[in-house]
C-alpha cells in the first residue's frame, strides 16, 4: 500500500512542547516531507498555554528536527516550517477552541481536509480538551476526525474505563486512535512478520520445544527530564504495560489474513496472558530503582523527582499464555531505566537435546529489535576429538529495515491519515493488559515491598539475577 498521503489534513498538537513532541513528533513529520509522502495542503498545529508566536513555536520545531537530524538543508527545512503555525490558548476555554477551528478553516482551504487532534498532555486538561474539541467546533462533523492518545491510557483498569467512557462520550469508536509507537517500529511489527513468513520458525515456537522466553527492553537513559510523568508512572506502567505486552502478543498471536480481524487476534494474545493464581507476588515480580552511578545521578537526585521516591525505574516480571502452542511456558519481562545499553530484544531458549552434550548449552533464538538489531540462531557443533565435545556456532544476521522505512511516529501518522487502525491499539487490548496488570501494580505499590536499588549503567539489581535463579535460569 502507498502510503503518501494525497488529502489535505490538519495535525493538531495539544501539549506543542513536549517533550515527546520534540523528541519524536516533529522529527517525524519532517522527514515525512523529505520522503515526498505529505501533500501540498496541510499544517502542524501547536496548540498549548504557552504564550509564543508563529516565530517562536517554528523556532522550537526547527531546533528539534536538527537535534534528530544533525546537519539539515535549511531551505527544506524552510519550507516545511511555513506549514507550522501556534495558537496560544486554554485547554478550558471552548472561547480559544473557536479561535483554533477558525484558524484551521483559514489554513486548510478545503473543507474535507483530515483533523488529526493528537493529545500529548496532562490528565488534569484532558476531559477539557475533549470537550472542547466539540464545543469549539474542531471536531465538526464535517471533516474527517482522528482523536489520538499515546499510552499509557490511564494508570490502571478502573481510570482506563472512565477515560474509555470520556472518550466515547465525545467521538465515534472509529475516530480513536490508541497509539502506542512500538507498533509503529517495523522492527516490532517484523515480531509477527517473522513468524508469518518462514512456517520453519513458526513450526519451532511451540511448547514442546520451548523452555522459556526473555523479552528485555534495556535503555540506557535515564529519565530525560519527565519526571512530573514519570514520578506517577513508572517503568511498569510505562513500558510493560503496553509495550513489552504488545510483543508478547505479536509473538504469541495467531496468525492470520490482514484487515480487522487482525486486531481481534492480537486482542485474544493479550488476553490469554496471565499470571498464575497459586504464584505468591514476589515470584511474580520484581522492582528497582537507579541509584548514583559512576557518571549520572541517582533517580531521586534527578531534577522534580522527590528524595523519598519509590517509583520503580527497572522491572523483571513473569508471565505465562493460555494460547495452546505457548502453554506452560514461562516469559520473562525486563525493563529498565539508566541500564548499560539500549537493547530490545526477545530471545527464546529452547530444550536440551535428550542425549548428553558435553559442553552443549541449549539451542537459543535471539530477535534483536533495537540496539545492534539482528537475529542470531544459537546452534552447538561438535570439537575435534574421538569423543563427542561441543562448542557454540551462532547462525547471525543483521535485521535491520530496508525498503521503504519511515519513523515509527511518522508511519502511524500516515496510517491515522488513512483511517487504517491496524497498528493501533484496541480499547479491549488495553483493558486486558490492565486487568492482567492490576494486582501487580497493586503489589508494587505496597510499602513494604521491596525496592531494590541498582548503580546508574549497571545491569539492573542483582536481585533481579537471583530472582531469576530461583527458577533455575538465568537472564541471557
Ligand atoms: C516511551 C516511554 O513510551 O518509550 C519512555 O514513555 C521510553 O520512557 C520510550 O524511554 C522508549 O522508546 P524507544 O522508541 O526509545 O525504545
């Protein structure tokens, strides 16, 4: 499918200095208009309190694009910039939303132009937003709308639901977009293309062959100055509640033929996970915290957070699917802040040969998404020798995008423009992952459970390496 976009559109950006929106969204769209994929007609539209110009705002959205991009053909650049424009205004004044759907009017010339409303801000300003969405016009029944939310979508399943309720109080199912970014990385959609594509390897993830899986996503930054998100947040709700989940489910879900169905599919992956009732928490889970390290500060030295903080910015945690070829197999999640690298990666060990291999260590499927990306298919081969000694051979290859490969960000906003919601998040798949989540969160937030402390550039707690030895493994 091409994916240019022919149709003239308006991206609405609530919360225009974001950090995500610098970080992620500007870059994006930038190289959307290298890559010749947006039209002639469309604006980016910063909206916030903030009081700036046209200048100022273009100003922002330059500086982030050359951090992302390094060096920049300024005229290009130029260029994209006279499609950026700022309205300064209240997120509770449908009086300023009027001002905004006047403004865009202007800007679009065309009264089918696609409204893309994207909501990078507090939950404090969002039940306002919504409505003034309405109220002011910008969501008019007259273009086409979408309505975009990055997750985390709420802190549980119960604030979930009541966000759930607001949103479909004010737009169409259809006109919500639930994103979360790792579905727009090819490396991750790849997860089930993988498995699609060669029925050699989908033949070997099953059970009887499987001993467990590891999927760790380990990042070598800290917090990047978030702190009033993340303060609430925190690693378990930030990364494994939908993205490290979300990989489990494109491992794990059926395959089958493109189109809605699709999302049905991974939905039901979502929902078979689940964690043993006889299990006692602490088996289940486990938390950390950086503390100072050689060359960074401690997460409670950082700016905003408080010295007493005990959000967790690492997590190990275990789960298992009822999906019949994954049954009884144990997976082992990972995630931290301020860890030596930044890798994701999903390995899968696989069993011993029944006969004794000297020297032999179990056959290992490593799917590198991010980091040094590559695949890499653990083999034994036998020494020289009249007896029989083995030694690893690793089968290797880079996995890496090639083709037509746009940033995650950019390709999920194409796909928005589109109205293709193939790569975005059901509301049912959110919910599972809340209810799955809950009394873990719940078990986390107990004071008296424990927050294990690790060095900043460390390889996590060593608790979480003893945890791990409990059940006789050990962390690839
Ligand atoms: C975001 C989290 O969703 O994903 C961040 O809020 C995290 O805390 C980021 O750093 C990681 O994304 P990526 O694309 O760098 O792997």
């Amino acid at each position: 499918m091409d994916l240019s976009v022919s149709e003239s559109f308006s991206f609405i950006l609530f919360g225009a200095s974001g950090h995500l929106a610098t970080l992620k969204l500007y870059p994006a769209l930038y190289t959307l208009a290298l890559k010749k994929r947006l039209p002639e007609n469309f604006s980016i539209v910063g909206y916030a309190r903030t009081a700036m110009d046209d200048d100022s705002f273009r100003k922002l959205v330059h500086d982030s694009i050359l951090r992302d991009h390094g060096e920049v053909n300024e005229a290009k650049v130029k260029n994209f910039l006279e499609h950026v424009h700022y309205i300064q205004g209240q997120y509770e004044s449908a009086e300023d939303f009027k001002r905004l759907a006047k403004a865009l009017d202007e800007w679009e010339r065309d009264p089918k132009a696609v409204r893309l409303a994207y909501l990078s801000i507090p939950p404090t300003v969002f039940t306002a937003v919504l409505k003034n969405l309405r109220a002011g016009g910008v969501h008019d029944g007259k273009h086409p709308f979408r309505c975009i939310i990055e997750k985390p979508v709420g802190h549980d399943s119960k604030s979930f639901a009541e966000i759930r309720e607001e949103l479909l109080s004010h737009f169409k199912d259809e006109e919500i977009y639930l994103l979360d970014h790792y579905l727009g990385k090819e490396a991750v959609r790849n997860i089930y293309y993988l498995r699609h594509a060669n029925p050699i390897l989908e033949r070997m993830l099953k059970h009887t062959l499987i001993q467990h899986v590891e999927v760790t996503a380990s990042e070598a930054a800290g917090i990047e100055g978030r702190a009033g998100y993340f303060e609430h947040t925190g690693t378990f709700r930030d990364m494994i509640q939908s993205h490290l989940l979300e990989m489990c489910a494109l491992l794990t879900m059926q395959l089958i033929e493109e189109g809605e169905s699709f999302r049905e599919s991974r939905q039901r992956a979502l929902e078979q996970l689940y964690l043993p009732s006889d299990a006692k928490p602490d088996d289940l889970i486990l938390q950390g915290q950086y503390a100072k390290g050689v060359s960074a500060p401690g997460y409670t030295e950082e700016q905003g957070v408080s010295k007493t903080s005990r959000t967790n910015t690492f997590v190990a945690m275990k789960l298992f699917s009822h999906a019949q070829r994954w049954e009884g197999i144990p997976f082992y999640l990972r995630s931290g802040k301020r860890l030596t690298k930044k890798e994701t990666r999903i390995s899968i060990q696989f069993q011993m040969p029944k006969l004794s291999t000297p020297g032999g260590t179990p056959n290992r499927l490593d799917i590198i998404l991010q980091g040094e990306a590559g695949m890499r298919l653990h083999l034994q081969t036998k020494l020289g020798g009249s007896t029989p000694q083995f030694r690893p051979l690793i089968m290797e290859d880079p996995l890496v995008c090639m083709g037509d490969c746009l940033p995650e960000h950019g390709l999920l906003l194409l796909e928005a423009i589109h109205g293709n919601h193939q790569w975005f998040l059901r509301f049912n798949e959110v919910r599972a992952a809340w209810i799955l989540l809950d009394p873990l969160q719940e078990h986390l937030d107990g004071k008296k459970t424990p927050l294990h402390l690790y060095p900043a550039g460390s390889g996590g707690p060593k608790e979480a390496d003893a945890w791990m030895k409990k059940d006789g493994r050990t962390w690839f």
